[in-house]
C-alpha cells in the first residue's frame, strides 16, 4: 500500500505544484476560471497556498503518516468545494476536479491503510 501511496501522491504533488504555480501567477486561464465560478481576485493567493500546503504535507506523509492523512484530507474538501463551485454556477467541465478529488481519496485510503 505504501508504494500506491506514493505513486499517488508523487501524481497529486505534480499537479498541485503546477495548480499553485499558475494561481500564484495569476495565469489568464486561471483567474478567468475562477473569476466565472465568483472566486474574488483576493482569495487567489490563499488558494494557491492552500494548494501547495496540500503537496507539501503529501510529501511529509511519506515520512510522518498523520500529515499525509491531514493533507489528503484537505484536498478532499478543498476539490469537492471546487466542485460545487463549478456546478453552482452551471460550469459542468469538472473532469479535471473530479480527477483531483479522486486523487486525493485514494491517497487517503492508501496512506490510511499503510
């Protein structure tokens, strides 16, 4: 389980690395995403951080098991809310969320069960 655990997580690091970056960046794409779905412009840099905190503490997981438990935790909620953002406002291309959240559940049970 543990080398699930890992695969997972190195996949969710990647992508939230990249996710931080672009938010922190204020990337056209991005900003345009969020802005459709209300997100203010002032909550970017929070979510960025919320991102990057998230692939921090999959990777402390590695080593400190409770973290990578806390982390997927997070992402969990913080993916499902975007979730419900799109879906709020009739924004149905959620694949690459849902892709996320599931991620995150499966790093979850990975690093739970190992």
């Amino acid at each position: 389980m543990f080398t699930g655990y890992v695969v997972v997580a190195a996949l969710l690091v990647l992508g939230l690395s990249a996710s931080a970056f672009l938010t922190f960046t204020r990337n056209p794409q991005v900003t345009a995403s969020m802005t459709k779905v209300g997100v203010p412009d002032s909550w970017l840099p929070w979510l960025g951080t919320a991102k990057a905190a998230g692939a921090l503490g999959l990777l402390a997981g590695l080593l400190v098991p409770p973290l990578g438990v806390a982390a997927a935790v997070g992402l969990m909620l913080y993916f499902v809310g975007a979730a419900v953002s799109h879906l709020r406002v009739k924004d149905y291309a959620v694949a690459p969320v849902v892709v996320l959240t599931l991620l995150s559940a499966a790093a979850l049970v990975l690093r739970t069960a190992a």
